[in-house]
C-alpha cells in the first residue's frame, strides 16, 4: 500500500522578538531578500507586511495603527490589517505575509518565489 504524502507546511523565518515592538507599532526587518513592516497587534499577535507603501513607497514600518489600519507615515493612507487593502482607495494595496507568533518571536511563511 503505497504511503499518503504529508503536506510539510510553509517554512518560518524568524523576524524579531515581538516584546521589542510596542503594542500597535512597527518595526522595520528585513527577511527573505525583502524590506518588511511588522506590527504588533496584541500581547501575543503580530502581522507582516511589504515596507514600502504601494502609494509612493513610503516606509510603513514609521507608521501607526488606528482603527483596524496601519497608516502610511507620509500621506496617511490607512492599510486594513487583515488584508492590507487601503481602506480610502480600494485599488491600492501592501502585501500581507501568513505571519505566526512563536515563543515570543515573530515568524512569517517562507513566501513563493515569483
Ligand atoms: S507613500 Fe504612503 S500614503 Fe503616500
């Protein structure tokens, strides 16, 4: 009988401690050959995004969170957090990355290379 092949799961890189970055604020990393924004959410929650704001490239990493968005430190835009849609011009959007919190460090799914 032949054996059923297991799905692995994504591969995690490592990104930061999440108790270095304040609850609602970002830290800039870099991981994977790219530039990347994570937020802290929560006591135990993060997310991971592209850093360079689909706009005009600035650094979200600098911004902040209000109301369920992150905002572009440059001209305000505010990205949703769940799926990093802009919620002023829906046409726009940043990248969000599958991210998991582990023994305190922020991880993200290894992402296809495309
Ligand atoms: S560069 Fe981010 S809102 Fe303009």
């Amino acid at each position: 009988m032949a054996e059923t092949p297991t799905n692995p799961g994504p591969d995690w890189i490592p990104l930061c401690r999440l108790d270095a970055i304040g609850i609602g604020r970002a830290r800039y990393v870099e991981a994977a050959n790219r530039p990347l924004c994570v937020v802290r959410l929560g006591e135990n929650d993060a997310a991971v995004f592209d850093d360079a704001c689909p706009h005009a490239g600035g650094p979200l990493s600098g911004g902040h969170v209000e109301d369920g968005c992150l905002v572009c430190p440059l001209h305000q835009w505010p990205f949703r957090l769940a799926d990093g849609v802009c919620a002023d011009t829906t046409a726009f959007r940043v990248r969000k990355y599958p991210s998991r919190v582990r023994d305190g460090t922020v991880e993200m799914a290894m992402p296809d290379v495309k």
